[in-house]
C-alpha cells in the first residue's frame, strides 16, 4: 500500500493532534500515524497544567512561548468546541506556589520582583490571604505566590478532542500503525514506511514524544530527545479540599471537576520504563499530606506514569530539520506539553504553509544540537 498527502504527522499525543487539526485547517491534507491510541502517553498522564509561571526562573523566549501558548487556550478550547460539540474541562483556578523553607521563601521572593517587572499578574500573599483563599492547606504555610492566570485542563480530554476536531477538518487518524523509518531520497525525507505501507508527502513532522530519536534518518543527524518520568497518583476527598492548583518543590496537587486531586509528579531518568515504584508513591502522599494534612482521609483511586519528551536543555524541538529536507521537528516539550501543545500547531502550520512563523523559533531550533554534525556535512 502507498498513499501521497501533503504532510505526514507522525505521532498521536497531544502534539501531533494539535498539529494535525492545524494544518488540515489551513487546507493541507494530513495523514496523522499513531502507533497505539490516542493520547495513550505522556498526553494522558500529564496534569494538564497551563502554568508557565509557576516554575519560570527567568524572562526568555521560553516564558515569552509559554505565556502565548496559555493566552490562546480559552478561545481555543470554544473554537473546538464549536467544531466538535466536545467541551473539554478547563478552570483558571490560579496557581498557589508555596515554598518549603525560609530558604526557598527568598528564592520565590526574588521571583516575585522578577516577574512582576516582567509584567505578569502575581502577588506574594500574607497567611491570612492564604488561609482566605485556600482554608485547607497547612496552618503553618506561611508565604505563597499567587498567580491567578494560571489554568488547568483535561488533557486527555484536549488530546481526543483535538484528534475529533482534526478529523471532521479531513485528517486521516490512522490508529494501531507504528513508523517504522523515513523515506529518504539524497538529503531530503519523501515520507515514512509503517506496518502497514508507505506513505509520501511534501512534509513531514515527527510529533512523536519521547520515541522521537528513535525514527531519524540516521543516528548522527538524529535529535536527542529523552524520556524523563513523571509518576502521578489520585486521590478523592470527602468534600472538595481544594480550589487551586497547590504546587511545591516537593509535589504539586491539581484539583478537578469530578472530585479528584492529582498528585505530581516525579522527574526521573529511568529510560522507557512506565512502572510505578513504591518509594516514588510513598513520597508523593507525603509531599500531598504536607501541603494539605487532612488529606490524610482521602480515597486513593489510582497511580500511572508517563514519560516526557526531555531534551540536553530542557527547551522544545520545533522547526526544520537542518540535515533533511521536508522534514520538521515538533516535539521535546518536556513539562509543557500540554501548555505548548495550540502554539506549538499554529507556528507549525505557519511554517509550512508559509515557510516562516510569527514568533521566532531560533532558540528551539533542532540546529543548536549539531553544530559540528553540521559543519561536517557542509564540508562533506
Ligand atoms: P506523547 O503524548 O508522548 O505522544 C507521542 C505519541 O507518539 C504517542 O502516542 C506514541 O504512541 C506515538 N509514537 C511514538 N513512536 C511512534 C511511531 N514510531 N509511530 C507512530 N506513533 C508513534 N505538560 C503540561 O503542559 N502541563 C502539565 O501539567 C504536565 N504535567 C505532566 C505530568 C506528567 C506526570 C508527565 C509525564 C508529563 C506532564 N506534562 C505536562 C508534559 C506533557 O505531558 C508532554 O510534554 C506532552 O504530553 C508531550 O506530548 P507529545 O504529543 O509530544 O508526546
Ligand atoms: N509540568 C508538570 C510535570 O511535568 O510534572
């Protein structure tokens, strides 16, 4: 079987739906490959916080990304809404970051002036407004940042629903069907090769997570993407505990609509393994009954991992592949996946529709890995 579209997306997290429903919006025909189901990784494990500032340490491109990524959400989420009759669950429930020593209070404090010059909506709260906002938490908490333009979404509920909306644009979402290799011809990707046939196209983007490496053309071109993994647990009170999303150095507790309070998440380099260890859920429950002690009470519903896409700096992976034509990189979110995931599709789309984009991607580029790969094949 060989089949010709205008762009291939490889891939069927959050990412790569994101892009698919983008550029078939734009008018390119789009075949979306997913080896499992979709969402079946990070996308669904993830919290679905839409929290740029919650863990920015400095004012940069990456900020400057996050914050537009988060601005275009409300109006993103009714534009799906309008074109699948799917809502997708989202809150700006704000964001209370609370440090965990005298220590950690200066750190934030430094945060604060920072980002407030930087012009972000943030305040450094008293006891008493803690205690207003949020009654729950420990009594002793005695510092927070308050940030109220942070969010939270169903990302699982995001990732389906934008593989609906890309579909009912014209996307072919073709489940169960794993890319095996690009299709190479000189310098230039012409397409993929799946368990099930070829398929050629003008474009090609590989959205494929942390399994990212595994599928460039060759091991020295190849772009270091990393699985980082993340284990999260549930929990479900009596009566709602909290409002807001409760972040620490130590966990972070995202509330939701139907009672339940995520409790995240670890950073672990353990390769692709998905398991949920003792110890890791042991230190979540402490990190969440620290933070909330009458937690304690609360149901334990489930526990699961997923692993990130990491990259050597931590930053995405988005644009053109500096080695092989045709063939563009949207992928190494890491921790912002889910917050990244509308931008991400737009400049995407904008790249190949119109070979530029709107915000500058220099500081993502694929090209900062391989500089004297690079140098190498211009000189070959
Ligand atoms: P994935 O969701 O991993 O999707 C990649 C897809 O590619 C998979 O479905 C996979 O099956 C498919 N695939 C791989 N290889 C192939 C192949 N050869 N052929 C076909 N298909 C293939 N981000 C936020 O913004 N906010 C958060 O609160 C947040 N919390 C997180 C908490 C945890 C515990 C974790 C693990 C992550 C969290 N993230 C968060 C990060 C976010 O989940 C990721 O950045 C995002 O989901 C990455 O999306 P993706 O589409 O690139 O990857
Ligand atoms: N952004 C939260 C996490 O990756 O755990």
């Amino acid at each position: 079987m060989s089949k010709r579209f205008d762009a291939v997306v490889v891939g069927g997290g959050v990412i790569g739906c994101a892009v698919a429903y983008e550029l078939q919006k734009a008018g390119v025909k789009v075949v979306l490959l997913e080896r499992g189901t979709i969402g079946q990784e990070s996308s669904s494990a993830a919290a679905g916080m839409l929290a740029p500032n919650a863990e920015a340490d400095q004012d940069d491109e990456f900020l400057r990304l996050c914050l537009k990524g988060r601005a275009l959400f409300p109006r993103y989420l009714e534009e799906l809404e309008e074109r699948t009759s799917q809502r997708v669950e989202w809150h700006q429930s704000g964001l209370l970051r609370v440090p965990g020593s005298e220590e950690e209070a200066s750190v934030l404090a430094r945060r604060y002036q920072w980002q407030k010059e930087a012009g972000i909506r943030i305040q450094w709260i008293s006891p008493e407004e803690i205690r207003e906002l949020e009654p729950h938490l420990k009594p002793t908490t005695r510092h927070a940042l308050y940030l109220p333009d942070e969010a939270n979404l169903d990302n699982a509920q995001l990732t389906r629903v934008l593989a609906l909306a890309a579909r009912s644009r014209g996307a072919e979402i073709r489940e169960h069907e794993e890319v095996r290799a690009p299709i190479l011809d000189q310098r230039r990707v012409l397409g993929v090769t799946s368990t099930v046939g070829a398929y050629y196209s003008g474009t090609t983007i590989y959205a494929a997570g942390a399994w990212t490496t595994r599928i460039c053309p060759t091991e020295e071109t190849s772009i270091p993407v990393i699985p980082v993994r993340g284990q999260m647990l549930a929990l479900r009170a009596e009566h709602p505990l909290i409002s807001r999303i409760i972040y620490s150095r130590d966990g972070y507790l995202v509330p939701r609509s139907n009672g339940e309070i995520l409790v995240g998440a670890t950073v672990e380099w353990a390769g692709f393994d998905k398991r949920n260890t003792a110890g890791a859920l042991e230190r979540l429950l402490q990190a969440a009954l620290n933070l909330a002690p009458e937690l304690e009470s609360a149901t334990f519903t489930r526990a699961w991992a997923g692993l990130r896409p990491g990259t050597p700096d931590t930053l995405p992976i988005l644009g053109p592949d500096p080695f092989w034509q045709g063939l563009i990189h949207a992928t190494g979110h890491y921790r912002n996946g889910i917050l990244l995931s509308g931008i991400t599709a737009k400049l995407t789309a904008e790249l190949v529709v119109q070979g530029r984009t709107s915000f500058p991607l220099e500081a993502f580029s694929p090209d900062r890995f391989h500089v004297s790969a690079k140098t190498q094949s211009t000189t070959r």
